[in-house]
C-alpha cells in the first residue's frame, strides 16, 4: 500500500495535494456566446452588462466592520467609473482620514468585484473632499444604526 492509499482509503480518489496551485483560467477567453436576456439571480448578476447598477449592488456587500453597514448605504461611495476592458474605479471616502480600517475595506472590494467575471480590474482612489458627514448615509443605514425612529 503507497502512502497515499494509506491516506484516502482503498478505492477512495486521493485528495489535491496541500499548495497546489488552482487552474488558470482565463476569463476573458469567451467559452460560448452569452445569450440575450439575462437570467435571474446569481446567474443573472455573472452575465449582466457591468454597470454602475451591477458595481453598486455588488459593493453593497462590502460591509464597513466598525459599524455594520455596507459602504454603499454609509455613502462612502463616491463615484463608480466603469472603463473599456472591464476596469472599473471607485472613488470613495473613509469616515474619518485616521481610519485604520481603509486597507480592509479596499481588499473587501476588491475581493468582491473579483467574483464578477465582467471586471478585469479595480482602482480603488481614496479621497478626502468632501469630507464624509453622516448625511450622505441612506434611510437603511441611519435606520440599522439607530438614528430614525
């Protein structure tokens, strides 16, 4: 019996090896032409056209850990620019220029944007004017944290 039999048991198919390198796929390389209409759900979001619409939805996602609201509903979002290619770049602010929370937030965006097979890239701008105030938060957000009533 080899080691790896040993591992997995008779007639059991042998794990992936630890550290081994997932496929490479290219996502830009079409497997086949994408129909019309776009389907529902998740489906429908991976063959969407991306949009500002479609970025925005995802970026709902990415929720600021302090407060426990995404930063779309918080409106740390600024503008959301969408290039040929694919690439899109987000302009947005922190609520506050000590936030220690900002390379985080980036890698969460990031993270999510890399899910949709439509963008091939990310730029993340972080600015500073206008200064993030509490009243560019939406009715969700002031709601999830107490302040309507």
């Amino acid at each position: 019996m080899d080691a790896q039999t040993a591992q997995t048991g008779p007639g059991e198919a042998p794990a992936p090896a630890v550290g081994r390198a997932a496929p490479n796929f290219d996502r830009r390389a079409p497997a086949f032409d994408a129909p019309a209409q776009t389907a529902p759900g998740v489906l429908g979001l991976l063959s969407a056209p991306l949009t500002d619409e479609l970025v925005r939805k995802t970026l709902r996602a990415v929720i600021d850990p302090e407060l426990g609201v995404n930063i779309v509903d918080l409106g740390l979002v600024y503008d959301i620019r969408i290039h040929d290619g694919g690439e899109v770049r987000i302009e947005m602010t922190l609520t506050t220029p000590g936030c220690p929370l900002g390379g985080y937030i980036e890698d969460e965006i990031n993270t999510w944007l890399a899910q949709l097979p439509q963008v091939q890239g990310v730029c993340v701008q972080i600015v500073w004017e206008p200064p993030w105030d509490p009243s560019a938060m939406s009715n969700e957000a002031r709601e999830r944290l107490g302040w309507l009533q």
